[in-house]
C-alpha cells in the first residue's frame, strides 16, 4: 500500500489532548471526532485537510491519554498515515488496532516541511519526499498488519476472518 | 535467571518461568478496567468479536468517574451504556453514582488490586497500582474489549529504569514533588516503553498515598508501568481492604537494569511544573511570580484523604485570595465522608473553597471548573498539556496538596512558609 498526500507538520510531544480534546469525548463517533481533530494546535486544521493528507510530527507523538478517540479522529479528518520521530506506547498500539498506518523515522520528521507531497510505500518502509525530492527509510509494516489496517482496525480484521472468505460464484457477483 | 519485580508478575502471568524485556507475551488479566469515556467503545468491541458473557465478572470493573455527576445527556448516555452492560453482564463491580469515585483512588480502597497482580485499564492512569506492588498499564478500548472477551492481553516485556531514592526528605516535601522532580530529570518520554522501579531507603519512610501519586505519574515519563516492591506499608494497606494478600515479588539483587538513577531526597524542594508539559518543573524556590485565577487539589493523583489532610494544614485559618477559586474533590465516597468527620471540610468552607463530588471532570477540562481564555490554575492533577483543563489558550501548573493550597492563599504560586503566621493557630 503506498499513502501520498500533503504534509501537516507539527512538533515533538502532540498529545492525545491536542489530537482530541476530551471536552469531545462524550461521544464515540468518528465523524464527530474527525470534526475536532487537532484543533487545540490549529483551529482550523480540519478545514485545511485533504483526503490522503499526511500529518508529520517529532518525537512522543500521543502522549497522554490511552484514549482511542485520538487515532479515530486523525482517521476520521482523512488523514492517511502519520509520520514521527517516535510514538508513545499506548497510542502507537491504539493506531494500528484503529487501522492507522504509522511510521517511526527521526530523519523525515525532522527535514519534511508542510506543504510538501510525500509518499510512503508501507510495504518497503519508504518515505519519499517528492517536493525536496528527498528519500527516508521507516520499518516497513509487515503484511498481516497491512491486511488489518486495510480492513479497518483489529476487529474488523478479526471478523473478517472469522467469517472466512467471500464466497466466489463464477460468473455471480457475491452478494454480501 | 534474575529478574525484577515486573519480569516475575509477567512471567508469572503468561505461564512461564523467565520473561526477558522484548519478549512478546500472552498474559492473563486479574482485572479489566474502564470509565464512561473508554468503556463504551471496549463494549461495542466486546460485542463485535462475539463476547457474549465477560471472561469473569468478578474481573470487570466499570467506573463512571469522568464525566459524573452526567454533565450533559451525552454523557448521561454513555453512562447508561454502562450501565445496561454492567446489568446484562452481571458485573460485581460497577460503581454507581454514591458509590463511586475517581477509578484509581477507588480500586485500591476497595481492595480490588492486590500485590503480584496484573491489571490493564483503558486509562492511562491505570499504573497507579503498581503502588501495590502489582503490574498495571493502561491500554486503548480496543485492547480492554478483548480483554473482556478472553481474560488475556498481550504484552511486550519492557525494560526498566530503576529510580534510587535516599536521603530524608525536607519540610513540605511529598511524593508529588519527588515524582515531578523525577519527570524533570527524565523527561516525558524519557521512560518511553519501559518500566519505572521506585527503590531506595527513602521509600519506605512514604505513605501508600505518596507511593499512588508517584505511581500514577509514571505515564508522565511515557513509562509503561511504574512499581514499588510491597513492604509493610503496603501489607498494612492491603490487610484492611481486603482478605486476601496477594503475591508479595522483589526485584532480584542481581536483576538486570536499563539504567539506575539516584536522588538525594535532601536536595529536592518542593516542585512545580510549568506549562506545557510536566517535565517543565522547578523548584517552588525558582518559580518566581505567578498569579492565578484557581487552584485544584483533586483528581487520581492528589485526591486522597492524606492529601486533604495536608491541604486542610495548611488552609486553616487562612483565607482564599480575592478573585481565586478554590475546587477540592475528594477522590471517593470515603475519602469524602473521613475528611467531613475530621472537619477538614469544614476548614476548606471556611477558607473559601468549594468542595465538588467525587469527579475527574477539571483534570481533564471536562466540566467543574473549566478555565477561560488567559485564566491560570494551580492544580494537583497530572497533566498541564494545552486546553487540558478548559481554553487552550490558558495553562495549567501541577504542584503537591500543599503548594496549591498555599498558592490559593498567596494569589500567586508560593511555598506554605510565604502564608502570614497565625496567630493561634489549633492542631487539626
């Protein structure tokens, strides 16, 4: 899978209260969360986001909260994969069981600037920076965790094996 | 093969003998832990992966604590949520409105974690409990509703940092401010994915309480977990509150350290983080003037009876500065009733302060007592991130019980010894 779009560049420590502010979290829904994504660090961060857009943040990004609500919101705002330095425990285990791709590498946090286009191939672990037409190596995401963050999250992935393949009918499409 | 204190519960958990840090495990869950932000989205994922019954309800526990007293229908929904699961799940343990408190005052007190165990809580808060002795970290709802399902968890052994403490600690001096002091010297991740091991001769000369604020904090520094090996303090605590003993572990003399660092607690002052992270700290000696429009002694970190006991010290007789506010929340039920019969809250009512239900609400600017834009709070809770407790463009400082009631007195952050000496002044 490879994730291009536009860089979001924010600094060391973005944690889980700046991502979603816990005044929000009287509710669970991604939309409404996806709504408030970042606002504390730029209010008007969700209107400025595309669909693909890539945020790039320094070290310990989502810190704080174990609150789940944080990787949902950045998903819900359509932001396709975040880059960092490092991420904190709780919230680089939460990403990926929500379906985040993340990707830890200290030289392209530190030299992709906002605005540039970026392109991650999640399979090689390659960060492209096309508009400094710079490369950067990250751990590649191995192949069952891309099949979960392709599924959505752990427990779309869990059902999704639970129940077994689509059945193939030749010439019929599967109507699940 | 020596090992310390986390290794042996892990190991202990996962069926083995030996755990080494970056080893991958399954382990057994003793108790499950969330709160009405976390729980309902375990709960849809408990009934996504086909849970039908929880693994043990006896394990589950279920406290809403942070947005209770129901500030809103939104929250009052989530809470019902709760509720209807806790009904249908025949869950032993969920603490209604009455009986409720801020979860990690409240399971201790309950004497529902014990030495030796393993608990995760979606909350990061949930390492508290390695006061006790025990392994706790806290995890997303994702992790805790499987957890629900099949009474495991999987873990990656962490290292450790193990913390000497020595020395005897000067006037005012708690475990809020040791643990500050230790977040300044680490940094906020400078523990990230590992264990803190509290240690030293200085420890044992600390109250179960200070241990619970040091504990609790440990997240702070991005750590994992953070533990303290039981002593007779910790038996003593655990012999009241419940019947059973646990698995009192020790760190082996020989055990195997990421690295050790020392503290002389002769040389620490009491410690106030700046805004906007809590490694920005100074000593209360440093901090300079700083006016504020309130101050917060509550929340998981600071809202125990010890603490109360502390900030009523040094509140009586005094009176809270013009144009500050003063928000009290004692941590639980108990917690309440103790400081009423002792007269502390009386003393708090006295001096100005108002005392709120048991609640996480202004820890998190959830609700009771939001800041504005510009406004400034003293607080004992464990956060000062941006917008953490209402505005975003307003900050937070965390300090102990005793420099936040001094600073409601003083108008501005200051030492207990900058108060005007009363002229009679009444043991408590």
């Amino acid at each position: 899978m490879k994730y291009t779009g536009r860089v979001w560049k924010f600094g060391d420590h973005i944690d889980t209260d700046v991502i979603i502010p816990a005044r929000h979290l009287t509710t669970s829904d991604p939309k409404e969360l996806g709504s408030h994504c970042m606002e504390d660090a730029d209010p008007d961060f969700v209107k400025k986001v595309h669909k693909g857009d890539i945020i790039v943040a320094g070290r310990n990004f989502g810190s704080g909260s174990s609150r789940e609500h944080a990787p949902i919101a950045i998903k819900a705002a359509g932001i396709s994969c975040v880059i960092a330095e490092n991420f904190a425990r709780i919230f680089y285990r939460n990403a990926f069981n929500m379906g985040l791709p993340i990707f830890e590498s200290p030289e392209a946090a530190q030299t992709i600037k906002t605005g540039d286009v970026v392109v991650v191939n999640a399979e090689t672990g390659l960060i492209e920076d096309r508009t400094l037409k710079k490369k950067f190596q990250a751990e590649p995401i191995p192949p069952f965790m891309q099949e979960l963050i392709d599924d959505g999250g752990l427990v779309a992935h869990i059902n999704k094996k639970a129940q077994g393949p689509e059945p193939k009918v030749q010439g019929q499409k599967s109507k699940r | 093969m020596s090992q310390t204190i986390t290794e042996k519960i892990l190991a202990a958990h996962a069926g083995v003998k030996t755990v080494h840090p970056g080893q991958l495990i399954e382990a057994r869950v003793d108790l499950a832990l969330a709160n009405d932000i976390t729980a309902p989205i375990a709960m849809e994922v408990f009934y996504k992966a086909s849970g039908k019954k929880v693994f043990d309800p006896k394990k589950v526990v279920l406290v809403p604590d942070h947005f209770v007293p129901n500030k809103d229908i939104a929250a009052a929904e989530q809470c019902r949520k709760m509720r209807l699961f806790a009904r249908e799940q025949k869950l032993t343990h969920f603490f209604e409105l009455g009986e409720m408190g801020v979860e990690h005052a409240l399971l201790p007190e309950k004497g529902l974690v014990l030495p030796g165990d393993l608990v995760i809580g979606a909350d990061s808060h949930t390492c508290t409990y390695g006061a006790l002795g025990a392994f706790a970290t806290g995890v997303g709802s994702t992790d805790l509703g499987a957890a629900m399902v099949t009474g495991q968890t999987w873990l990656k052994v962490p290292e450790t940092i193990k913390l000497v403490y020595r020395g005897r600690p000067r006037p005012w001096v708690s475990g809020k401010d040791l643990i500050l002091y230790t977040i300044g010297d680490l940094g906020v991740d400078g523990a990230r994915y590992q264990a803190m091991e509290f240690s030293g001769p200085a420890l044992a000369g600390l109250s179960m309480a200070d241990r619970f604020t040091m504990a609790n904090m440990a997240i702070e520094a991005g750590a994992k977990n953070g533990i303290f090996e039981p002593d007779d303090s910790t038996m003593a605590y655990v012999r009241e509150r419940s019947k059973k003993k646990g698995k009192i572990l020790h760190s082996d003399p020989d055990a195997q350290y990421r690295e050790t660092r020392y503290y002389d607690l002769s040389s620490i002052e009491p410690q106030v983080a700046f805004p906007h992270l809590p490694e920005n700290t100074r000593p209360i000696s440093k901090v300079g003037k700083v006016p504020i429009d309130q101050a917060v002694i509550g929340s998981c970190t600071n809202g125990r009876l010890e603490d109360l006991r502390i900030a009523a010290r040094v509140l009586k007789g005094h009176q809270v500065a013009k144009g500050v506010r003063l928000i009290i929340i004692p941590a639980t039920p108990w917690i309440y009733q103790q400081a009423m019969s002792e007269g502390l809250l009386d003393i708090f009512l006295k001096a100005g302060g108002v005392i709120s239900p048991p609640t996480c609400g202004p820890c998190l600017g959830g609700f009771m007592g939001i800041l504005a834009q510009g406004e400034r709070a003293i607080s004992t809770t464990n956060r000062n991130f941006v917008g953490r407790m209402g505005h975003p463009g307003s900050e937070v400082y965390l300090a102990s019980p005793a420099i936040t009631a001094a600073s409601a007195v003083l108008g501005s952050i200051g030492p207990v010894e900058a108060l005007p000496r009363l002229k009679k002044v009444r043991s408590l």
